[in-house]
C-alpha cells in the first residue's frame, strides 16, 4: 500500500489554506493548528502502540478514528484513507493481524509530519 500513497501528496496545500481564509493572523494561525496537530498525532500515535499492547482493538479503533477526523483539515487524504482501514479492521476483524495497517497508517503519519513541517519552514509566521 505504501507505492499506492506515495504517488499522492501527504498534504493538500490548499487545504490548509482555506484553514486561514479571512483571518488576519493567518500565518500565525496556520503554525499554531498544525504544531497542535503534530502534537496530537504524535500522540495518538503511541497510543496506538499501547492499546496494540494491551489488545485494546476498540481502543485502536477509536484513536484511528480521531486521527481519520482530524486529518481532514490537512487535506491528508491517503492517512485519512489508512486511518478508516485500520478502524475498520479493528472493529470489524475480532482476531485478525492490525500490525500491517498500523505500519502502514505510521508511515504515512511520518509522510504527513514531513510536509507539514516543511511548509512551516517555507511558510515562517511574522515576527
């Protein structure tokens, strides 16, 4: 699945554009939601890894689900797509494997993490 995301952007530019449509701090805006993206994903992304742990397949579910939602301002089409995989599977397939969507649904986080944070680099707020 990895050669299949790859051909699509992580981010969807204009996406997080429209975020800071008629705001007159939009620069500022912008690197504020997506350091508190960074942060939230970061952190449900462990918390996949310890519910994996703990065999919580609701849990995986539900933090997928949350990573799928909050994708959505980002334009982050392909994790948005692994996100509803993975909580799909968690819910719907009681003992079957997760550890592939999970590597899959990282990978692409860590695609999405990279693109936000270059165009925070390309995008700097004012000073």
């Amino acid at each position: 699945m990895r050669t299949e995301t790859a051909s699509v952007p992580a981010i969807d530019m204009s996406a997080i554009m429209q975020l800071a449509d008629n705001d007159d701090m939009s620069d500022q805006f912008v690197t504020e939601i997506i350091k508190v993206f960074l942060t939230d994903l970061g952190e449900r992304v462990n918390k996949i890894g310890l519910q994996m742990s703990q065999n919580d397949r609701a849990g995986v579910a539900a933090t997928a689900h949350a990573i799928k939602g909050s994708c959505g301002h980002f334009g982050a089409a392909s994790l948005i797509e692994l996100s509803r995989n993975l909580e799909d599977r968690a819910r719907r397939d009681p003992t079957g494997d997760l550890q592939l969507a999970i590597d899959s649904m990282i990978a692409e986080t860590e695609r999405v993490r990279a693109a936000l944070e270059a165009f925070q680099r390309d995008h700097p707020p004012p000073s």
